[in-house]
C-alpha cells in the first residue's frame, strides 16, 4: 500500500504545472548517511506496482512494496517526508569519520 497525503499531493502537482508530468518512482537510496527513501521522475518497469493520486502516477518495485509497505509520502515545512514499515538506518559512518555526517 502506497499513500500520497494532500499536502504531497497539492505540492508535486505545483511542480508539474510547469514540467511534463511523468511517474514518480518512490525508493531507497543508499547515501553516505545510510540508507534513505527517495523519490524520482521515471517510467514503469514490468516489476513495478502503480498508484495513482490525483492523476499522478507513483512506480514502486513490487519486491521493495512487499519489504516497505506501509509506504507514505507527506510535505511538511521545506520537503518530502517518505516512510515506510522498514526500521530507520539513520546515523553516519560511510564518510571516514564518526563524527560527522557527510557535511
């Protein structure tokens, strides 16, 4: 299960007033910080699942659906929020020093 809260919904609408409206996938990024939802413009593959929100469609693999469901996309203040079932990798240690983070 995938859900897109008004306020994201109302905010990537925003966005696609002024580009072509594409699919946006919804993932997990492995940065320097760990591993971190992301979401990006791009098509649907076979071993996607498809949402649709207010004539937005949103990819996911179904094999990471399984794993991450439930999967929610929010806007609050400056940005997206995306969560998920999966246990939170946050913290730093992929930048050769335990004090900081990447910054």
């Amino acid at each position: 299960m995938l859900n897109v809260t008004d306020a994201a919904q109302e905010r990537i609408a925003r966005f696609f007033d002024d580009n072509e409206i594409k699919p946006i996938r919804v993932f997990m990024a492995s940065r320097c910080g760990g591993s971190q939802m992301a979401l990006a413009l791009d098509s649907i593959h076979p071993d996607d699942a498809t949402f649709e929100f207010a004539g937005i469609q949103y990819v996911v693999d179904k094999v990471f659906l399984e794993l991450a469901q439930p999967i929610e996309i929010d806007f609050a203040g400056e940005g997206f929020k995306v969560t998920t079932a999966l246990p939170s990798n946050g913290g730093c240690g992929g930048c050769g020093s335990s004090e900081s983070c990447c910054s």
